[in-house]
C-alpha cells in the first residue's frame, strides 16, 4: 500500500489514481492524520500531496514532522516539496518568478529518474553529469530557496529554482508527475512505487467493480433505488452497473429539466432504453425553468438546480418506496465543489454535488465517487456498455445554464435556443469531421457581451459565443485543442449565418489550470 497525505491539492485524488494504475493500493488520508495510525498500518511508501497554501500560512494543512521519520520513502509533490524543505530546516520563499503550467526544467541522474534520464539519450556521447530537459506541470508561487542540510538539488526549472530534490529515502519535486501534462509524470511515480518502495501489485478494475459492488449490496439490502441518469458515460455505466447488480430494486428516471442540448432527450432514452430494464421520462423543464427565472449568479443558479432536482427526485421515489439516489457523480465533482479535509478550495460551480439540500429524504449511492472519468469509461467497456455511450462527451448537470455565463445574463427561452442552436452546429461539425473522438469535451457558451458587427450593409449590436475544446483523460488538468483554422472558420461562418442574435463568435485557448474546463 502506499499512503498518501492529503495538504489540500486538487490533484491528491489523481496521485492515488497513478498508483492504482500501477497496480498498487493507494489510500488517502487527512493531513492531520496521527503518524502513529499512518505507521501502523505499515505502508510501503508515503507521498505528501501538493496544496493551495503556503506553509507559512496561518492554518496551512502542515503535518507532523514525524511522518518523515518512518522507516519508508517518502515523496513531496509541490506543496509537499515546501512543507518537507521547512520542516527539515530548509528555507520557502515567495518569487517574483511564479511558476503556472508547461514548464521546462533540467533533470539529473538518480533513483526518482532511472531510466527518464538514461532513455532519451543513446549515442554513447552522454557523461554522468548531463543534464536533460523535461517539460513538466507547475502550479505555485512559492519555491525551496535553501534546501535542508544534507539534500541534493536533482532537477532546475527554466527559471533556476530547485524542481526537485533528495535524501536518503526522502524525495521532493515541485511539479506535478500526477499530471498528464507532465512528461515521464508515470515513469517517475512508477520508479517511486515499484524501484524505491517496492510495492505489491495487487489492485485491479475486477477488484473495485466486486468491492463496490459488494459494498452497494450491504448498503442498501432490499431497499429500492431510483438513479439519476443524465445520458452522459457517468451516470449511464453506472446506471448499467446498478441494473445489472440491483435488477428490479433500481429504477432509472432521466429528468428533463429544459436545460438539455438540441433533442437530447430523443437521443438518451432511444440508447439507454435496451439497457436498462426500469427507466422512465420525467419532463420537468417548466418547473426548473420557471425556478431559475431572473438568476444569473452561477452559485445560486447551482443551488436551484440542484434543489430543483432533488425535490423531483423525491416526489418520483414516494410511489415507489425509496430510500436511495444513484448519482454518477465522480472524484473531480467531489475535491472541486466541496472542500475536503477542511483544506481543499472549492472550485468548481456546474455540477449538482455542491446544490444538494443539507435535509434529503434519500440517502446517496455513488459508485464512482473516487474514480475519474477514464476508469469510468474502461469499467464501461468492460460491463458491455456501447461505444457510443462510454466515449460521449461529458455535460454538466445543470446544463445549459452554466453556459449562459455571468452574473447579470439570466436564463431565458430565447438564450437558451440560441445557445443549442450554436452548441448543436459546433458538435455536429466536429463529428462530422472526425475531430469529436480526439476530444476529451467541446461545447459553446453565451457569453452576456454584445459586440459591433456588420451583415450586408447594416451595423449589428449582437451576443457573442465561445467555442472550447480540450483533451484530457482526468479532468483534473486539460489542454485546449486546435482544430485548425479552415474548420473554425466553417462553424463560426455557420453560427453567424443560421443563429440569430449572434455576430461574433470567439475561441478559448486556456489551460486547466489556470482555467476550469466549464466557464462556471
């Protein structure tokens, strides 16, 4: 098993996620967790995650500095690179010199780099002491100035700050190897956890599916539940899952709330029909409709939806006697809409997670609560599901109404066609074109900016839409993704021509981070 503690990152969920695909058990546990429990339960190796804080922050998740005594390795990510540096008599200071996505840094030879080090370089020109470049994830803006007494400095960004460093069996990076983003993130985690701690192999998709399984059983024994299915791979494997385990218990409801894109709800039930033996058509659209009439603030708009969907849920549930609600929430919708250990930011703003009402009638299944959408979508390949279902891009659970963007742009009738009419134009082109399964998620905005423009000869004072794309396999980080020009400018030529009310369409070429994915 290999511990990891928990200081706070967005990221600490995706660290155990890198060790279960190596075959390991990964466990996480709070900061505060007493060094005595963590030793006791003899892990094969501890891996101190990064944070939003500096450690010098009042109220920084720190640790107890006698973690780094036990008698197995230890590694720091970011935050947890600072944190081991002050504890040990080290010096962290902040630098005008911050450090936010690519970033280049020059490695050295050692344990933590065998054979990243050693791979790109086979003339025979290469000494010991050669230095390569690695392009790797940064977020901070804190650096380890003086090391502790006796570590060497193993890697040096772009900007000369130490990137990574080590001693005896304790070892630092500030970047992110957890990342995708991050080249030789794998190799370097696998070094750590197979090379330096010597871990087991043992855990496996076959291994969760029967535990979970097992666990959902006990759970709620011959009670009924109802599943939350939104037609998106999430919530569809798990609603196959839960048909499969739960048989004539589990009743699937799939809820239009108005908010979905162009004839979603024809598409959803026309696929998840011979899937799944109780499934059933709820049209609510006027009730959250009417709801969020005049809201624009995107936390309120969260809590109504959210709310809104509970209060449905419920009233569906009475004839039926249930107790339980099957949601396909995932890790990244936990560890970005609610903070965890008292030390994690809340984030993220579109998903229902962080609307549900402190007081509900039904008690939550959530099988995939700590998995990410990846190994979501492999379990659904391996429970049959199609593929057209497991690779569909993800869509908020809120909808539409994260993509009418900012505060005083509130919902109506007329946005929400304009946006469908945008986002059906912008997704049909890149299936059409082949682009659609290179992409982890693509989508369009309306944005509350209205802008000059010019159709024949008369002047236009018109909505502007935002297209985005990105690829990622997490969640947790995202590259924006090119189409090439000739394609953006087909589909903006398009929105222009046939979306009324539009006159400028615009790109987003942002990161996560230093972006979220949604715009709300």
């Amino acid at each position: 098993m290999i511990t990891i503690v928990d200081c706070g990152s967005q990221f600490t969920q995706n660290i155990a996620r890198r060790v279960r695909e190596l075959g390991t058990y990964s466990e996480i546990v709070p900061y505060n967790t007493s060094v005595t429990e963590i030793g006791a339960k003899k892990p094969d190796g501890i891996i101190i995650s990064g944070g939003q804080y500096s450690v010098y922050d009042k109220g920084a998740p720190m640790y107890d500095k006698a973690l780094l005594d036990l008698p197995v390795p230890k590694l720091g990510i970011c935050y947890g690179q600072q944190s081991i540096a002050r504890l040990l008599g080290g010096k962290v200071e902040p630098t005008s010199k911050r450090e936010y996505g690519k970033t280049q840094v020059r490695i050295k030879n050692c344990p933590l780099f065998h054979g990243i080090y050693k791979r790109e370089f086979k003339s025979g020109n290469v000494t010991a002491n050669h230095k390569h470049s690695l392009d790797v994830w940064m977020s901070h803006a804190d650096i380890v100035t003086q090391m502790p007494e006796g570590f060497v400095d193993v890697a040096r960004s772009a900007s000369g700050h130490i990137a990574a460093m080590y001693k005896d069996d304790i070892y630092a990076v500030q970047f992110h190897p957890e990342v995708d983003h991050t080249e030789h993130g794998r190799d370097l985690l696998k070094n750590f956890v197979q090379r330096i701690c010597h871990a087991a192999k043992d855990w496996n998709n076959d291994a969760f599916l029967e535990r979970t399984g097992a666990e959902i059983k006990e759970k709620v024994g011959d009670g009924r539940v109802i599943g939350a299915v939104s037609g998106g791979v999430d919530s569809s494997v798990g609603a196959v899952f839960l048909s499969q385990l739960l048989g004539d218990q589990f009743h699937v409801y799939f809820v239009n709330n108005g908010l979905l894109r162009k004839n979603e709800e024809q598409e959803v039930m026309q696929y998840l029909s011979p899937l799944i033996k109780n499934i059933h058509y709820v049209d609510a659209a006027d009730e959250f409709i009417s709801k969020l009439n005049g809201v624009g603030d995107p936390d309120e708009k969260r809590n109504v939806i959210g709310n809104t969907f509970i209060t449905v849920f419920e009233r569906e549930a009475g004839p039926l006697g249930a107790k339980y609600l099957f949601q396909g929430t995932l890790y990244p919708d936990v560890i970005e809409s609610v903070p965890i250990y008292g030390s994690s930011s809340k984030i993220k703003r579109h998903h229902n997670v962080g609307g549900l009402p402190k007081r509900m009638g039904l008690k939550l299944v959530e099988p995939w609560r700590y998995l990410f959408k990846d190994e979501v979508r492999a379990i659904g390949e391996r429970l049959g599901v199609p593929h057209e279902i497991v690779w569909r891009h993800p869509f908020p659970g809120p909808g539409l109404a994260v993509r009418i963007v900012g505060k005083h742009n509130p919902i109506t009738s007329e946005k929400l066609k304009m946006l469908r009419e945008a986002d059906d134009i912008f997704i049909s082109e890149l299936k059409k074109s082949g682009h659609y399964e290179k992409i982890a998620q693509a989508f369009a905005v309306l944005t509350p900016i209205e802008t000059s423009g010019v159709m024949g000869d008369e002047g236009t004072y018109q909505r502007t839409i935002g297209l985005r794309a990105v690829t990622t396999s997490d969640f947790m980080t995202a590259d924006w993704y090119w189409p090439g020009k000739d394609f953006v400018t087909h589909v903006t030529n398009r929105i222009i021509n046939e979306v009324k009310g539009v006159d400028r369409v615009v790109y987003d070429t942002t990161q996560k981070p230093p972006a979220t994915i949604e715009w709300e």
